[in-house]
C-alpha cells in the first residue's frame, strides 16, 4: 500500500526558508500527480501546491512566488521549498495525491512553525 513520510519541518523566524522532503513508496510514483497540503491549528487540511506526473505545477494563489514544489522521480520523492515564510504559514504539512478524492494513508506530517 501506499506510504507518505514527510520530513523537514522545523521552528524558523518569519522570513526564513526551509524544504520539505516527502518519500513515497509502494505507487509508480513517476506515474502519479503529487500535492502538498497543510493543516493550522483549528483548521481543516487544505491542498497547497500539486505536480503533475510531467512536472506541471499549481497554487494556492496566496503562496505563488513563496512556495515552489517538484519532484525526483529517481528518488520518489516530492519537495516543497518554502521562502518568506510567515506566521499564518505555521501548520502540520502532508504530502499525498493531488486529486483530493483518491488521497489515502495520510502520513505523520511534519511540523512548520513560524514564530519570533
């Protein structure tokens, strides 16, 4: 079955960087559209970013030119780099399938906290 581990998150200063990796197993990971999602405090999981199998991406409109995700194949991975972070960017992240009505087996998620 398929498995998502995300890894990454860390406590970082507003306007600081960090990437997100998430490694993905038992799926033909080439063949599949990914998406990154996130969850504040309070709030329901929304999808942030996705990559289609042929590296297409899409965005939220309120994290265009911020976050930027992609891809390694070789790797079976997928990343989120995050630039300009802000406090209203403090969430759990997941990564899984792009297409919300096939996600499944949420991983643990990595926690980003952006904070003085």
């Amino acid at each position: 079955q398929v498995q998502f581990v995300e890894s990454g998150g860390d406590l970082v200063q507003p306007g600081g960087s960090l990437r997100l990796s998430c490694a993905v197993s038992g799926i033909i990971f080439k063949a599949n559209n990914m998406g990154w999602y996130r969850q504040a405090p309070g709030k329901q999981r929304e999808l942030v970013a996705t990559i289609t199998n042929t590296g297409a991406t899409n965005y939220v409109d309120s994290l265009k030119g911020r976050f930027t995700i992609s891809r390694d194949n070789a790797k079976n991975t997928v990343y989120l780099q995050m630039n300009n972070l802000k406090p209203e960017d403090t969430a759990v992240y997941y990564c899984n399938f792009a297409n919300v009505l096939i996600v499944s087996n949420w991983g643990q998620g990595t926690q980003v906290t952006v904070s003085s």
